[in-house]
C-alpha cells in the first residue's frame, strides 16, 4: 500500500503554495496524474504522504496570448486542449504534433503539458518542441514568489530538473513562430500509439526573404541523451544554405553525430543514432517540400463530448481527504458516498465501493482502455485518475451507458445494439471500455470517418476480435442514431 496519507484538493492558487509551504518534500502536486500514480504504484516515490490536486482550482487550464503576442499554457492544459487549439496549430505546430502523438484520447484528456514537462524524461514528446521554441516556465513559491526559467536551463539530468521542492509550474510561455518560419515534430515508436519515443526530434528553421536559404534553425533531439539537446553542429551548418539532398545528407550526419543514446528495451545506441541521421533527413525533406501538415487530422477525436476540454473548478469542488474519509459523486445519475481511501483509482472506487464492475481492470498502468468511464463529460482511464478526484464529479460507467441520452427504447445504447447486432463481442474484456469510447465519439461526430474511429480507439485494445466487428458498430449506430434523431423542421 503506498506512502499517501492524505489528499488535498485546494480551490484557490493561494491555497496550492501555502500548502507546499506547509508540507514541502512530503508532497506532491498532482495534475492528470498519467505519471504520478504509476510512479507511487511503482514505489518510486516512497517520501510523497500528501497528494495536492491542482485541477479543481480555477483558471490554470487556459491557453492564451499576452499583449507581446507571447503564448502561454496555463499548468492544467491538456495535450487534448493543445491538439484542438488554433492558436497552437497555426503558431506553434510541432507542439501540436508532440502533444497528439502522446498515448490515447482517454489519456491526453488529463495529462498535461506541465506535467509531461517536470517528470523530465528526456522520452517526454513536448519537451523537444518546446526547447526548439525556446520556451520559458515561471516557478512559484508562497516563500520566494515567481521565477522564470528557460526550457534550456530547467533540467539538470534524467528525471531532474531545478525546481524547489515547495514550487509549483505556473505557466509555459514561448514566442509564436514567426512568419518566415515552419516547423515539424518526429516520433519513432515501437508501435503507431500509445508509444514511448525511441527517439524524437523537432525542426524549425526560419528563412530568408527568398523563401529557400535557411537563416536560422533550431535542431532538438529526445530519448538519445540524458536530457533534450540541440544539434548545434547541424544548425550552424544550415544556417545560409538551402536543402538540398547533400545538404539535408550533411545535417542529418551533423545531427546523429551530437547523440549519446543508451541501449535499453526499445533499441541500441546504434540503432537510435542511426534513428536521428533518418529522421533529421525526412523532416527536413517535408519542411523543404512543404508537407509537414500533410497528415494533421482535420477533425480529430477527443472523446471530451461538448465540454472543449475544460472541467469544472472552484471553490465548490475543495476537499481534504485522509484515510477514513468519504467522498460524495454522482454515478450514472445518483449520488453515491463512500470511503475513499487517498490513493485508490477511481477504477478501483467505482467496482469496490460502488459495486459497479462492469469497468474492467485489464492494465491498471493506461495502456488497454478497459476501464473507460466518463469523468465531468470526458472519457478517461479509470486506472489513472485518483477516486479522490470524483468529488463532486459526474461519472458515467458503462452501467449508465443505457440510460444516456441516446440510449434506445429496448434500454440499451444504439452502439450497444449494434455491438449485438454485428458479433462484435468475443471474450467480452474489453467491450465496456470499447463501447465508452464509441458512445463518446458519437456523441462529438453523428458520422464519424474511418480515420476518427481509429482515433477514438487508439487507447482500447481487443486481444479477441480483430476490431473490424468493432468499427462496423460503431458505423451501424451512427446510421441508427441519424434516422432515429429528430429530424430538422
Ligand atoms: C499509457 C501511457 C502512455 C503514455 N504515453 C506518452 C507518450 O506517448 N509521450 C509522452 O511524452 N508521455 C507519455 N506518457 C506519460 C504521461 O502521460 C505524460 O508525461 C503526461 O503529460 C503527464 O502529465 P500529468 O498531468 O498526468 O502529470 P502528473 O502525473 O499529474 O504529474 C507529473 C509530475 O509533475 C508534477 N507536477 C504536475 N503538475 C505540476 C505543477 N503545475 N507544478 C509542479 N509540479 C507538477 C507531479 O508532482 C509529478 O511529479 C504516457 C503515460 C501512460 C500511462
Ligand atoms: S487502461 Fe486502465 S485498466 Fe488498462
Ligand atoms: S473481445 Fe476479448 S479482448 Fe476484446
């Protein structure tokens, strides 16, 4: 059983530094909780006794620009958020592509850019783009007040980085790209989602007015060095040269030179630095051709319904939990209390203490999408989101799937008839968490694409079916659902 004693849920800014203040290296914030709650399951942070969720306080989760036309992401934005923003898309590209290349849709609706920032895994995808936009994080304390710290300077090794103990992220600012600018992000995983990186690398370069010579670039490599670096060597080299094939041949050869990769699971050293000279080489051919975006999902799923992202916050939603205490959550449309104790998932508080066993358990690390539930209108991983965070919270589990909105006359959900109808299910693990995932697409797109119904899968594994059972559902509800809805006078 873990080290966690007591969950603080503070509805107020002031109310998060003052208790970092009080309980400094015993604590620990917990934002999406993607890394965390595998860390303390993993015992790997034997020292944390209290847990301080920041996602109930107001205003952190907003992405903006300031009056310089500086962009900031607030420490409660989500890699979903980042992927559905204009503003990201248009002026910070390679950001957007990192943030949608983490996990699943069930994940990126709680992780957070600031937390994928401070776990200071040199795997972590956005940390490669936001050094190449050389971005900056303001540090707050209630003792020492704000400091500003460059990407550049925030990390001091693997998994480290300069901040106090008593000190919480507040902001993520960077300069948008400017026009003469374009950049890209590459990933290479072991498989197509929910992937650690075997290596990642952003490039931006700016030109000159002729539109071809390179004037500035900016070369950032991951996972093959203690921490995220730049090809230094490889930017001087292009600076003032246009892409040609010797000239993207001599970067991509600069850039695997600077790596230092280690040999672990996911591949050698050789294979990673081999990895680097591929990729500098493509992203720099498809930034010279113009086809960075070829391949951005127009519509892509979030499976975060019509909430755009953002959860209910305030004061209303404060708590503070130790052992023994209960918290209340309105489940499928009932309000339930029940013990809870500081760090049970809420997978584990919906099938012990609410008896609701239709979420499944296949993983409990993320990876599988059995435990899908809805969380406040959003699909997450049950396994990863503490049952302390379901205070005051709407869930909906796949035992009030039937009685959504949509649900059908015979009480079941269209997708969960149309499951019946098509032989979809096998074993039947999985299902729940599949149908989750499904219900909640259809409810973001009445006439989902091939491409987003494999989006809106990509967290949900099926040993048994082989999926295409699974997608014909999904598309023989989406056509029910159409003829069934009111049609518009
Ligand atoms: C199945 C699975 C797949 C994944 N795939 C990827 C992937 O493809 N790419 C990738 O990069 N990552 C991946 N991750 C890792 C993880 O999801 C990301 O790092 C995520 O961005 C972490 O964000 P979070 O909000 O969940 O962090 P949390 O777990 O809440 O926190 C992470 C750390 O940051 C601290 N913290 C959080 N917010 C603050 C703050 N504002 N101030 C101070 N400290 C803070 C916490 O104390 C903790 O130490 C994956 C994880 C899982 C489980
Ligand atoms: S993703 Fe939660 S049990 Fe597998
Ligand atoms: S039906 Fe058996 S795991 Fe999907």
């Amino acid at each position: 059983m873990s080290s966690v004693k007591t969950y603080e849920t503070p509805g107020t800014l002031a109310e998060v530094l003052d208790l970092l203040a009080q309980h400094s290296r015993e604590a620990r914030l917990i934002a999406g909780g993607t890394d965390l709650l595998l860390e303390l399951e993993r015992g790997q942070r034997r020292d944390t006794a209290v847990l301080i969720d920041i996602t109930r306080v107001p205003g952190l989760s907003e992405i903006m620009q300031d009056e310089q036309g500086n962009i900031h992401l607030g420490p409660l934005v989500t890699h979903n958020q980042v992927v559905a923003s204009n503003l990201i898309v248009r002026h910070a590209f390679p950001l957007a592509q990192a943030s949608w290349e983490v996990a699943s849709p069930q994940l990126r609706n709680r992780a957070t850019v600031a937390g994928n920032l401070i776990t200071a895994s040199p795997a972590n995808d956005t940390i490669s783009p936001l050094r190449a936009l050389q971005a900056s994080v303001t540090l707050a304390s209630a003792a020492r007040g704000r400091r500003v710290i460059p990407l550049a300077d925030f990390y001091t090794g693997v998994r480290k980085t300069v901040m106090a103990a008593d000190e919480m992220l507040l902001d993520i600012s960077f300069a948008p790209l400017p026009p003469n600018a374009r950049g890209t992000f590459v990933k290479l995983g072991l498989r197509g989602s929910q992937a650690i990186s075997v290596v990642h690398e952003t490039v931006l370069l700016e030109y000159a007015p002729d539109g071809e010579t390179i004037s500035q670039a900016w070369l950032t490599l991951g996972s093959v060095a203690p921490v995220i670096i730049n090809a230094a060597a490889a930017e001087s080299y292009l600076m003032g040269r246009r892409l040609s094939e010797e000239v993207i041949a001599e970067a991509a050869r600069l850039a695997a030179d600077v790596a230092t990769p280690i040999d672990d699971i996911r591949g050698t050293a050789a294979y990673r630095r081999e990895m680097v000279r591929v990729m500098t080489s493509r992203a720099l051919r498809n930034l010279r051709d113009g086809q960075e975006r070829a391949h951005w999902p127009q519509d892509p799923a979030m499976l975060w319904g019509k909430t755009g992202g953002h959860y209910p916050t305030g004061p209303a939603y404060a708590g503070h939990f130790n052992v023994g205490s209960d918290i209340q959550s309105t489940v499928n449309g009932r309000v339930m209390t029940a013990l809870v104790e500081p760090q049970q998932t809420l997978l584990r508080w919906l099938r012990e203490r609410g008896l609701l066993t239709g979420t499944k358990e296949g993983c409990a690390e993320g990876e599988c999408g059995a435990c899908t539930v809805f969380l406040d209108g959003m699909a997450v991983m049950s396994c990863l989101v503490p049952a302390a965070r379901a205070h005051g919270a709407e869930i909906v589990t796949i035992e009030g799937l039937a009685a959504w909105p949509q649900a059908h006359d015979a009480g079941l959900h269209p997708l969960q008839q149309a499951f019946i109808d098509t032989n979809a299910v096998q074993c039947g693990y999985c299902i729940p968490g599949f149908l989750m995932s499904g219900a909640k697409l259809l409810q973001e797109e009445a006439h989902p694409d091939a491409a987003q119904i494999e989006q809106a899968f990509n967290g949900n594994l099926c040993r048994c079916t082989g999926y295409y059972k699974i997608v014909e559902a999904v598309e023989k509800a989406a056509l029910q659902m159409a003829s069934a809805a009111p049609q518009e006078g």
